[in-house]
C-alpha cells in the first residue's frame, strides 16, 4: 500500500473503533466460524503422519491468499471502498469481545466467589485453570489482557494501517490459524509451524508497537524498565509486551502457572506486586485506552497533513 492509502487508512480507525464498540462480536453467523470449520476440514486432510512442514505451508496459503487478494486491490478512495474497509478491520478488531470477557472474570468473581473466576477465566486461557487460587486466577487474567491487547486490538490496526483491509484480514486469518495450530504437540509440531511462524513474523512489529502503548498511557518508566530487562520468554512477542504491561501497571506476571497436568515455571516480568482481581480490570482500561489513543492519533495526523 503506498503512502496516500496509509494516509485515507489512518482516517478509519476510529470509525472502526466505534463500530466494535457498538456492535461488539457478531453472535451469529460470524465469517471467522466459516474459516474454522473449512480450516478443520483441510487440515483433515492434509495433514499426515510423513506430511512434513509443507503440507502446513500450503495449507496457510490456500485458506489466506484467496480472501487477502480480493482485498488488495480495493481502492480506499471511494465510498464503496471506504464503508468495505471499514467493515473489514472492524470485523478483524476484538477490544470489546476481550472486553466483555474481562470483565466476566471480575463479575463472575464478585457474584459467585472463586468457582465462577475460575470458570471464566478458563474461556481466556490455555493454562490448567481447576485449582488456581484467586492469585493464580487474576495473574491468568492480566497475562491475557495485555497479550491478546496486541493480538486482538493493536496487530490489526498496524497491518491495516500498512496494508489496508487486506493486511488487517491477512494478520486475523493467520492469528486464528496459529490458534488453531500453531501447538507444539504431536499432531501440529511440523503441520503447523507455517502458520505459529508466520504469525510470530506478523507480530514482531506490533508487540513493540503495543509495548510502547502500555507505557505511554500507562507508568512509562517503570515500563520502559520492565520492558529493557525482561528475560527470555517462551514467545518473545509475548514477552515484549507482557513485561511493558507488568511496568505499565506495577506488577509482577510470569512466575509459576499449570499447563497440562504439569507446573512451568516461567521468568519473572516486572518489579512490582502480585496481581489481584481487579487488576485485571486495570490491565482491560490500559488496552482501551491504549486503542482509542491510537484511533486519536492517527484521525489527529490525517487532519494535520489534510489541512496543513
């Protein structure tokens, strides 16, 4: 996308914005179902004992190219290519579905005690979740918050800024097939490196990106020195934002946490103390502040160099 779409793309964020704060996730009939069950049925198919890597690369490539190039050459200078645009990232953006399942941890808390966070927090998260503890519960919950903040928010916003509705639907296509396969299990391990790889190359910009948002709109130096000297994580995307989140907030994360019947002791991120419930409320504000921040920045840049 040359530099005139980048500058018509910066305009849209925040009607986008409003749209998924108004609408929210479809209920019913949403294209990302459609995508999954195709994905299953390929992946089905494709996918054998001696298929190696290549089986998994093909794959990616046959589900995402198709609908990524219908898009591609959408011009953003037209209604009609203002309004699919629009339409589209606001289809890739999920702020208030992360949102609505933050706050049903906390609600859940409040209303049914322990039981009801652990229940909620288990739809957030791959973590082993039956016997955490309340602390074990809110660490889960704030870990989510900040890394499904660039997942979910950030990582679309950059790519739809860099590449339109075409790289906002290609980041969202990929982010769901690394979802769903990007394990490091048996079944997945070779057919599913192509889309855990492609996803981490998509998010190598945006999780800086979305660690620089956690700590402007949150405490900016304590996450600039949780961010400097996080160790060496699992996923290093992950890591990178996590550790700004733990400064931004003043927390502690990593540390100890269940995953499949077993207890993996991750890197400390961050100096502060340990997560408590409502920190996961707190973790949800930084995310949408941080967005509607850059839905404000960028419409403020277009006006600038619109009317300058």
């Amino acid at each position: 996308m040359d530099l005139q779409s980048t500058y018509s793309a910066a305009l849209l964020l925040l009607p986008a914005l409003v749209l998924d704060r108004w609408l929210g996730e479809l209920r019913c009939h949403h294209p990302l179902v459609g995508f999954g069950l195709l994905a299953h049925w390929l992946e089905a198919r494709l996918n054998r004992p001696d298929s190696g890597r290549w089986h998994g690369v093909v794959a990616v490539g046959v589900l995402v190219m198709p609908p990524v190039a219908g898009l591609s050459s959408l011009p953003l200078d037209t209604l009609f290519g203002t309004l699919v645009a629009v339409g589209t990232l606001y289809f890739t953006l999920g702020l208030r579905s992360l949102g609505e399942h933050g706050r049903a941890v906390w609600a859940a808390w409040q209303r049914d005690g322990l039981p009801g966070a652990r229940g909620r927090v288990r739809l957030l998260v791959s973590r082993d979740t039956a016997n955490l503890d309340p602390q074990g519960v809110a660490l889960a919950g704030v870990e989510s918050m900040l890394e499904n903040g660039c997942d979910a928010v950030f990582g679309a916003l950059f790519w739809f800024l860099l590449a339109g509705p075409a790289g906002a639907l290609a980041y969202r296509l990929v982010n769901t097939l690394d979802a769903m396969w990007g394990y490091r299990t048996d079944r997945f391990l070779q057919f599913g490196w192509a889309a855990a790889r492609l996803d981490d190359v998509m998010n190598g910009i945006p999780a800086y990106l979305t660690a620089i948002t956690y700590g402007v709109v949150g405490q900016t130096r304590p996450a600039l020195q949780a961010w400097r000297n996080r160790p060496a994580w699992k996923s290093p995307n992950a890591g990178t934002v996590m550790a700004s989140g733990a400064g931004a907030l003043g927390l502690r994360l990593g540390g100890a946490a269940p995953y499949h019947g077993q207890i993996q002791v991750r890197p400390q991120l961050g100096l502060g103390s340990q997560p408590q419930m409502e920190d996961i409320l707190r973790a949800l504000i930084l995310v949408e502040r941080g967005a509607w921040g850059w839905g404000v920045l960028a419409a403020l840049v277009w006006g600038v160099l619109h009317f300058a």
